[in-house]
C-alpha cells in the first residue's frame, strides 16, 4: 500500500526530548543532540510498519496501558544497542581466566562458581565466559561445577542467545582451537554452542536500571562492559554500588575501560593493571 511507504518528517525539537525522555524513564538510556537521527530512524521504521505517520499519534499508542507496553517491546529492541561479539575485549575474558585459576589452584572453589553477564545482548559473550571457564575445569581435570546468567533487556537478543547460532563471520574473533572445541558446524555453514556450554548458561529478561528489584543472588564475577557508559553519572553510581552489594566475598567486577573511573566502593579494591577495569571485594567480608 502506498501509505506503507511514506516516511513521517521529521522529529522535531520538542518531540525528541519527549521521546528520549520516554526511552530514559524505561531503559535508562540517555540520548544526546547528536543521536537525534538514530532515534528518528529507529522510530519512523517502526511506524512505517505500523502504516503510521504521525511521531505524537505513536507517542500514545506506546504510552497507552498495557497494549502501549506490548508495542514498546518492540520498539525497545530497535532502539538499544545490542553490538557485541565473541571476546569483545578479550583482556577482560583473560582476566576472568586467571581469576578462576587462582581460585581452583589455592583450592577456593567449594562450591559453585557463578557469572553474571549484564547486558548479555545475543549471547556471544555469557558464551565467551563459558569458555573461558570451561577451559579452567578441563585444565584442572574438574567436573565443570560453574553457571553463567545473562540478561538483557531485549527479549529478541535473549531468544536469538538461547538458539546459540551463529553465522560464520561471527566467530571471526576466536581462535581456531577455541571454534573445534566448541562449536559445531550446521548444514547450513553456520555454528552452534557445544552443548556442554549451553547446559551451562541460561538466559533471562532483565532491566539494569532496576536492579533493586532484581532478586540479591550473589555472584564470583560480574562483568558488565559497554552498557554503563549510556547512562547518567548517578544511575551508573547506584547500579555499580548494587553490584558491589551483589558479590561474593573474593569476588570480581569486572566493567568496560574508562566507564566509570572515578567510582569507589568501601569494600572493593581496584585491581592493579591498565588493560583492564576489575574492582575486587574484600574476602574476608561477611555480606
């Protein structure tokens, strides 16, 4: 249809401070002037397929009672960015690595060792940590005793992280024993997880920016990269101070280079080195 094809204009001043207020109250996402594009394209495409041209017509449609949240779940997974990839910075991952082997090595794992991936997108990193953390059991001829949780706020990245398929380009960033090990290659050239480490991860629908009202499940490693970075100084303040409160005594948060530099917590100690931004908590404190 004709209508179908028509772009709406553009946003103007006054409806993109209304949109970018809706996506920070819901996401946390803080907008720039600059971004003033991204959100317009983003939206307009959806209106599109909506066969709706007017940006304050869908502005109610999505702030409209419950079928305005079903809409915004659509929306929501045009407008947060999901770029990621398999050991996006792989210094971080190494570090994880050497984390769970001075663990294993100064026999400090009596129990389950937990991963909490924030943000997970689709899936290449929780998967990138099972790796990681699956080499460390086989290296120390244990049973693989370790679970990684990721979440995000997407439930379309979530579904594709679930499925562990990958296109071949994807696995660009691994090494050639990293891919033999762990994945298996389809009919179809693309690549799936081994199982072993899916069995391992699982996959759930959180909101950073509502991290109070997430259950307190305490954790060996955080690592949370890229995702701070989009939001104001005193939210990333709070939800660092939330992971802090979140880690096991000796455990890890590991977060992306520069986002928050400036960030203290009593009971962490920033970890030496530049490759890397790792605040550790104290063993011997009792939460």
């Amino acid at each position: 249809m004709v209508w179908s094809l028509q772009a709406p204009s553009d946003l103007s001043d006054h409806q993109f401070v209304q949109w970018s207020k809706l996506l920070e109250e819901r996401t946390g996402i803080q907008l720039s002037s600059q971004q003033k594009t991204l959100l317009q394209s983003q939206v307009a495409r959806r209106m599109r397929e909506l066969g709706c041209s007017d940006y304050n017509q869908y502005f109610e449609q999505v702030t409209d009672g419950l079928p305005g949240l079903m809409e915004w779940s659509v929306l929501v997974d045009r407008l947060t960015v999901k770029e990621t990839s398999f050991f996006r910075h792989r210094p971080s991952l190494e570090y994880v690595r050497r984390y769970l082997q001075n663990r294993i090595n100064n026999r400090k794992l009596d129990k389950s060792f937990d991963i909490w991936s924030v943000g997970c997108a689709s899936g290449e990193e929780p998967y990138s940590l099972a790796m990681v953390a699956n080499d460390c059991f086989e290296l120390a001829a244990l049973d693989p005793y370790y679970g990684i949780t990721g979440t995000d706020i997407s439930q379309s990245a979530l579904e594709q992280a679930r499925t562990a398929d990958y296109a071949k380009r994807k696995l660009e960033p691994l090494y050639p024993d990293e891919i033999s090990r762990y994945f298996k290659r389809t009919d179809d050239e693309r690549f799936v997880v081994a199982e072993k480490l899916r069995d391992r991860v699982c996959f759930s629908q959180g909101n950073v920016t509502r991290i109070n009202s997430m259950p307190l499940v305490k954790m060996d490693v955080i690592f949370c990269q890229n995702l701070l970075v989009y939001f104001r100084r005193w939210l990333r303040r709070d939800i660092l101070n939330a992971f802090a409160d979140r880690l096991k005594p000796g455990g890890v948060l590991i977060i992306g280079l520069g986002e928050a530099a400036d960030w203290e917590h009593p009971s962490l100690r920033r970890a030496m080195g530049t490759e890397v931004q790792a605040y550790i908590r104290d063993e011997r404190q009792e939460q």
